[in-house]
C-alpha cells in the first residue's frame, strides 16, 4: 500500500469532510422543506398544490439520493477496510482489478448523484420562489 504524506492526508480528510458537510446540509434542507411543504396545503387553501407535489417530489428524490451516497461511501470505506486487513494472497490480480473497477464505477455514480441533487435543489428553489410570489397578496 502507498504511504500518503501527512499534507496529501490532510487534504484527503479535508475534502471529505466538506463531502460530508454538503451532503449533510442538502440533507437537512431538504427535509425541512419536505415536512414544510407536504403539511402546507393541507393548512393553507392559498397554497398551490400544482407547485407544491413538484416541490415535495424533488426534495423525495434528493433525500433518497442523499442518503443512498451516504450509504455507498460507508460501503467503500468498509471494503478499504477489508482489503487493509487481508493477506496480500487472498485476492488475485483479476479479482483485485474488478474491485477496483466497480469501485470506480460506484464513486462516478455518487458524483452523478450528487450533481443531480444540486440540480433538484436549483428546482425546488425556483419553483419555491413561484409558490411564494403566486402566495403573495
């Protein structure tokens, strides 16, 4: 295994956590504006259920997304964890080449999801801004 220098670590962890911040952040956004807007209709007649179910179903999605790139980059630090503590002669060449490949293909799919997340947010905010000017007196 490479040994990392202390400052290349530094600026792995570094970007993990702001990884996980973002994440954590969209996250609780998105739920407030889930319970937020799914009870508002049924409180207000004003409220516009045309925007509101668009609204409550982006925010369904990116909280199912969010989640699901928690859930995968847990999976990944768990099988970095594994392989550390095998023997060098559990796993053969192909074997280790085709981890790394579903690993790659599992980290591409986590960005995708994360880039989809930010774009359903610019949604709910657009259409959170016509709620609010359409509510307005």
């Amino acid at each position: 295994m490479a040994s990392l220098s202390p400052v290349v670590q530094n600026f792995i962890n570094k970007a993990l956590e702001s990884n996980f911040a973002l994440w954590s952040a969209l996250l609780t956004v998105n739920g407030i504006m889930l319970t937020a807007f799914s009870i508002l209709p049924v409180v207000s007649i004003a409220m516009n259920k045309l925007f509101s179910l668009p609204l409550v179903a982006c925010c369904s999605v990116s909280i199912v997304l969010l989640v699901h790139n928690f859930t995968v980059t847990k999976e990944h630090y768990l099988k970095i964890g594994q392989m550390l503590c095998a023997s060098e002669s559990d796993l053969t060449n192909e074997q280790r080449e085709q981890d790394i490949k579903t690993e790659k293909r599992k980290f591409h799919n986590v960005r995708l999801a994360e880039k989809a997340v930010l774009l359903l947010f610019l949604v709910e905010i657009m259409l959170l801004g016509v709620m609010l000017s359409l509510a307005s007196p």
